[in-house]
C-alpha cells in the first residue's frame, strides 16, 4: 500500500512538472500575429489637402512571444507619414515600420502595403450661403410664413475643386413635423463634400415663423 501511494506521488510530481514545462514552452515560443495601425499624417503644406489616400492603415505581421504580442499597445501604435514638401498631385511614400516603437523581443516579419500614395490639391476658401433643410410639415392649418438663417453666409475650405462648385451650404435637418408654434434651433452646417470644412466651426441659428393659413373662400 505504502508503494502505491508512493508511486502515485511521484506520477503526480512528473505531471506537475510536465505542464509547468508545458506552459513554459508556450510562453515562450515564437508566434505570429497581424496587427492593423492606422495612417496618420503629419506636415501637410498649409495651402493643400489630401483628397485621397490609398489606405488607412498599414498591416504588420509580428513575431515574439504569446507573452510578448499580448503586451503590444496596439490600440496606442500610429504609423505616421510626413507630407512635408508635396506637391499638388499624387505623392508615394514607402512604407517603412522601422520606426515603430515595439518591444525588443519582437520582430516585424512582413508589412502590407508596401508604399503609400496619397492624392493632394490646392486649398480653396469661399464665403456661401446657408440654407436652412427643412423636414415634414407643419400641423394642419398652419404653414411657414417666414425661415431666418444666421449667419446667412459662412466661409467654406477646402479641395479647391470642391470649393468652387459649391453655392450654398445646408444646415442640419429641422423637423417641423406638426409644428403649431415658432421654433429657434441651433444647429451645424451639412456638409456633403469629401473634402470641405467650415472655418472656425462656426454654428448656425435658424428660426422658424409659423402661421394661421388663410381659410379659402370661394
């Protein structure tokens, strides 16, 4: 009997020992895993805008420890790109991930796309009107006497192509659905465009006048 318990000690200890090694070896070995870290731009000349890019983001195949790969930062990882000295038109850069702050028992094995190609154009900047976009209908017998934008104008940049074929700008969509009374809102240029801002962020106030509709007699 004693044997037996003395037998069953030792299988217990070699397979105590065998996952200890087990996890080890896991821990430790080399593995493999694609990460996806976005494009960020830095030095754009003041006077163009990128238009398109040709990715977001750069793909990396690292290789390193489990242990390793789970302590990557990758929510915190930016590939960054500088644009200092583009021309307007289309401009490559290569993709190089040497300058990726990653652990040292790491090592990237692969990157894809290998080259970047971003499209850039002249910066342009025009003063529109503001339009008020209006939804639904007022309740029955009333109807909208009179609509107030301010500003009436804002200044737009942007793509210069862009720029130049815009002549007016819409608000945020107002729902005047069963409205019976005056409304003020305060709301934000809509704009459709790639490519377009408005300078200074500026917010827009629109009031909205309702009426009695005049009975029809015939």
């Amino acid at each position: 009997m004693k044997w037996l318990v003395h037998n069953f000690r030792y299988k217990l200890l070699a397979l105590v020992v065998a996952l200890l090694m087990w996890g080890v070896s896991h821990s430790t070995s080399s593995v493999e895993r694609g990460f996806d870290i976005p494009v960020a731009l830095t030095g754009v000349p003041e006077n163009l805008v990128v238009t398109t890019r040709s990715s977001d983001m750069v793909n990396v195949r690292v290789r390193g420890s489990r242990a390793a790969l789970r302590s990557l930062p990758v929510g915190s990882l930016e590939y960054a790109v500088d644009l200092s000295g583009a021309k307007p038109g289309v401009t490559e850069r290569e993709v190089d991930v040497a300058s990726l702050d990653l652990p040292r028992s790491t090592q990237i094995v692969s990157r894809s796309p290998s080259s970047l190609d971003f499209t850039l154009e002249r910066r342009g900047t025009k003063a529109v009107k503001v339009r008020a976009d209006l939804e639904g209908q007022p309740a029955a017998g009333f109807t909208i006497a009179e609509v107030e934008v301010v500003p009436a104008s804002v200044r737009i940049s942007g793509a210069r192509s862009e720029v130049l074929r815009l002549n007016e700008v819409m608000t945020e969509t107002i729902d005047v659905t069963g409205l019976d009374g005056d409304l003020t809102r305060t709301v934000r240029p809509s704009l459709r465009g790639r490519n377009l801002w408005v300078e200074s962020g500026v917010e827009i106030t629109v009031r909205v006048r309702v009426a009695a509709r005049e009975e029809e007699t015939g």
